[in-house]
C-alpha cells in the first residue's frame, strides 16, 4: 500500500516537473539556464539540475547548441500531435477572428489560461504591410502580462485574480510592469468590459482586448487586437471593443451548444 505521505511527494515532484516544462516553454526559442529556472521557480540548483536532467533523456527538453540553455524538446511536440482536436476553442473562434481581421485589418489573438500564464494558441495575420506579431502561436507569458490575460483575470472572480498576481509578483519586473501595475490594468478592465494597453509588448502598438465566457460566465479565452499607434488611436477603443465583445458573445454562444452537444 502506498502511504500518503508518498502520494504527496509524487504530487509534489510531479508539480515541479510541469511548473520546469512550463518555464522552458515560456522562454521559446531562447531556452533557459539551470540558474534561471532555479532561481524563477525557488528549487535549489542541483534539484533543478536533476529535474532538467530527467526531462533531457525523455527528449521532453534539448539543449541549445552551445549546450548552456534548456529548449522544449522534440518529444513535446510530438505527444500534441496525438489530440487532433486539441482546443476546440480555437476551431470555434475562427470565423470570428477573421471577421475581426477583415473589420480592421489588423492581427487578432487568441489567448487562454494555462496555470499562471497566458498561452496563445491561434492569430490571424492583418492585412496591412506593416503586421504586428508581436506574440506567437505557443508563446507564454506570466498573466497581467499581455493585454489578453487582463481581460481574462478581470472576469474571473477578484480574490483568484488577486492570488494569481500575487503569485507572478516576481516575474513582473521583466516585463517592466508591477504589481500595482497588472492590479491596476485588471481594475480598469473590469469596469470598462475589455482591457487596453496604450503601449503594448512591442514599442509603438497598442492593442485592446475582449473576454470569452461560457454560460455561466467562466472565463474560457480572450480575443485582442494589435496595432501599430498610428493606426490604433485612442477614440478606435470603443469601436474595436464592441466588435470583440460581440465576437466573444458568438463563440460563447457556439461553446454551449457544442457543450450541449456533446452530451446529449
């Protein structure tokens, strides 16, 4: 029989284990030190080691050419390909997002949760020569972070909003932003219904954001749009926010009926 206090020592290696991956994934093609990860995540150097270690010779990490840096490895990718329809979301949101692209011809994203980070898991390229791609498919990012986890943190319930923050504290410096920042941002947002950033993750955009709920009003993603500043001027708020809520609203109501769907 396997006592309890082993069952928590599984939990608690295997929590670890994914809070690493998380942490390589997050740092995209650039890859992450044993320091970096250690440090970020508060494990001791060799545990870091170890774990990294582990995770190398099941290829669910490699190294960087110059065999300093941990990258998601190749095994990752291949276990995804095993859910053919991973995210329904995103085949849900589709026509939405291409009639946000051709509304205003700039990028939508679409982002969800993933613990404490945003992930985005599908854009739609603008049709202006100038596109903005700021965040890629796969990209990962501490919640407050990128304009589309505001507007999620700021529909879900404030104290869960608040810990999640609390939580991130440390990684927000990164990004040049604090915690009263990210406090203040998920604040306005919601009381305006969607989130605006009048400078976004690269110099000279903007982009606003708008929440997708289900029927019960749980967050499931958010929809944003990005744009270089002179083509997003402070007054296009209101025009582009009314657009994403709408959208929002149609694929929340397509989310309840294949919901429903699926359980008849």
């Amino acid at each position: 029989m396997v006592s309890s206090s082993s069952n928590d020592l599984s939990h608690r290696g295997i929590g670890r284990f994914m809070s690493v991956l998380r942490l390589v994934a997050a740092s995209q093609t650039d890859g992450l030190r044993v320091a970096e990860v250690a440090a970020e995540l508060e494990l001791s150097y060799t545990t870091t080691h170890r774990i990294l270690d582990g995770l190398l010779a099941e290829q669910a990490v490699e190294k960087s050419p110059d065999g300093k840096r941990y990258c998601i490895g190749h095994e990752i990718s291949l276990l995804g390909l095993a859910r053919t329809g991973h995210f329904p979301l995103k085949f849900l949101s589709m026509d939405s997002m291409q009639r946000i692209r051709s509304a205003f011809g700039e990028t939508c994203y679409l982002t969800v949760r993933s613990k404490f980070d945003s992930v985005c898991i599908h854009r739609e390229l603008g049709t202006h020569a100038r596109k903005v791609m700021s965040i890629d498919v796969g990209s990962r990012r501490p919640m407050g972070v990128v304009v589309g986890s505001v507007a999620y943190l700021a529909a879900m319930p404030e104290h869960l909003a608040n810990e999640i923050i609390r939580i991130n504290v440390h990684r927000y410096p990164y990004y040049h932003l604090s915690e009263t920042e990210v406090l203040e941002h998920v604040n306005w947002a919601r009381k305006n219904r969607y989130a605006y950033a009048k400078s976004g993750l690269r110099p000279g955009t903007r982009s606003v954001s708008a929440v997708i709920e289900d029927s019960t009003g749980r967050p499931l993603a958010a929809l944003s749009v990005v744009a270089v500043v002179d083509r997003f001027p402070a007054e296009r708020c209101d025009e582009i926010s009314t657009i994403l809520i709408r959208e929002g609203k149609t694929i929340g109501r397509l989310w309840q009926e294949r919901s429903i769907s699926v359980r008849s």
